[in-house]
C-alpha cells in the first residue's frame, strides 16, 4: 500500500453533508411516537421501555441511521453504542466527506481511507488485519471466523479503520462493532483490599443474613429470548477434573449468564460473535448470579 496519498477521481464529488442533515434522517416522526410504535409492535423483543427504544432511536439518527436500523443494529449497553459492521461501513460512506476501498481474502484485509480535499479523494491512512492478528486476539475460534474469514476481517479492520481515520465520521462519539467477534466493550471492576480488623472486645449480636445482591430483575428460574452481545471469562482455576473456566455471556437487554461446562461455554461465545437471538433457560446461583442451564439459537440465527 506504499506510494502516492493522492487519489484522483472522474466523478464530481459532491459536497460534505452536515451533520444536521444526518440527524434529519427518520422523515421528522417524533422519536418517542416511533419508539411507542415499536415496542407494541413486539418485533425488537429486547426493548425493555420506550425510553430506551427513544434513546436509540435519537442516537441512531444523529448517525444517519433509519429508525428500523436503530432498531435492529444498535444497541446502547453500558453507556456506549454497539454497532453491526455493515451499519458502520454505510455510515462512514454517507457521512459525504470520507469514503474507503476495501480489499480482502481469507486471509487479510486492506482498507485504504479517503477524505475529500479540494475537489479530490486523498488518501488518509491504509488499515490492516490479517488472520495472524485474528489468533493473536483469540479471535478465530468462533464458527463464523472459520465459515466466513473475509467477512469477519472486514468488520474488525473497519472498526479500526473508523478509529484510526475517521472518529469525526459519525458524529465523535465512541461507537463500537457488535458483529463478528468485534464487541470492544469490557466491563471494569474495582479491587479493594480489604482494611486490616480493629480489635474490638465488645460483644454484639450477629448481623441480620443479607440476600445475595441481584443485577438484574429476573425470576430465580425461567426461560427468556435475549440478544447476545459478549462473552468472556468470569473466573478460572484447577479442579478435581483438571481447568476449568467460568463464560459469561453479557445481553443487550442487560442480564448476564454464566457456565461452567465447556460445551456450553462454545455455545455462548459462538451466540456473542453472531450476536444472535438465543432463548436462555437459567437458574439462580447461591450468590445471586444467572446460571445458563440450556442455550437454544432462535430459528432466524440458526448456523
């Protein structure tokens, strides 16, 4: 990809669009008319509110997305937008002043990124990944990554791509891709040692027996439809049997959902990277978690 930044094209190139005429898109409909719209429709089962259907819906706008998109391929976990892949690419080219070419094989991909400057398609940067970076990452293990390698690499290096050469491209927030492995979000958690004990002779009656704190407003059994979102490892450790990891899969509609068993673990980590549509039978744990029982792809997202 070495050589001359400038690319000249034939065509005239139309001027950059402003950002108010990406956040025009979804033909003027109040967004909380549309959201009440789509949450009695039942289509989109893991909009909990119209609060939150309305909130997408007014982020999805300001990125030039249609409201059926905001529906279907952005999601808002944890304060930060997710994004399908595809969505990110059409965005990045209807943004009017940037634009990329992608070449890809199964075993790498290449997308060089273009900004208009006075009247032509200058080139910007070249980002690259390749399978080797796809094990690096720990990435190729998912069904997808063996069944459609091009397509996995085009979503990961477009992600980085928008991050290395155009963040402004949508808007300048963060926006992260859902699909294909490409999940960047992780959850942080605070380690507090705990303060050394104050000797203290005074008897005093025991505490009251405090209910394992609960993360979510499930029942302690039950069977419910989720999108997955991400899976990662919870814990790790040697047991009687040999290693064993705890998976944890993460949901757009908030809840998580944890194993111990390998094969299941495969299953939920496989859901993450399609990000599909699964129905989850769980249980409660002793210390208020979600244990994945059994993990069924809905018909749509079946491999």
């Amino acid at each position: 990809m070495a050589g001359s930044t400038e690319v000249t094209v034939a065509r005239e190139i139309p001027a950059p669009q402003a950002s108010t005429a990406l956040a025009a898109r979804g033909d003027g409909y109040d967004p909380l008319v549309v959201a009440k719209i789509f949450r009695a429709s039942g289509l989109f089962p893991d909009i909990q509110s119209e609060a939150a259907a309305a909130a997408k819906l007014i982020y999805g706008r300001g990125l030039g997305l249609s409201d059926y998109d905001c529906m279907a391929g952005l999601h808002l976990v944890s304060g930060k937008v997710v994004l399908a892949a595809n969505l990110m690419a059409a965005a990045i080219k209807r943004a009017g002043r940037y634009d990329y070419r992608a070449e890809c094989t199964d075993e790498r991909c290449d997308i060089t990124f273009l900004q208009v400057d006075g009247g032509k398609w200058v080139k910007i940067g070249t980002t690259t990944f390749t399978m080797a970076d796809a094990k690096r990452a720990g990435l190729d293990g998912g069904q997808n990554w063996r069944k459609h390698p091009r397509a996995m690499l085009f979503a990961r290096c477009i992600s980085m791509g928008y991050r290395q050469h155009c963040p402004d491209a949508l808007g300048g927030a963060p926006v992260y891709v859902e699909a294909h492995g490409e999940m960047e979000i992780t959850e942080e958690r605070s380690i507090h040692a705990p303060a050394a004990p104050t000797p203290d002779t005074t008897e005093r009656a025991a505490p009251p027996a405090v209910a394992p704190k609960r993360r979510d407003n499930l029942e302690d059994a039950g069977t419910e439809t989720f999108t997955a979102v991400e899976a990662t490892v919870g814990a790790t450790g040697q047991g009687k049997f040999g290693p064993w990891e705890l998976i944890v899969l993460k949901t757009a509609e908030g809840p998580s959902f944890s194993t111990l068993k390998a094969e299941m673990g495969q299953q939920l980590r496989d859901a993450a990277e399609d990000a599909a549509r699964v129905r989850i039978t769980w249980a409660r744990t002793k210390k208020g978690g979600l244990e994945c029982k059994a993990i069924e792809r809905m018909a749509e997202d079946a491999p």
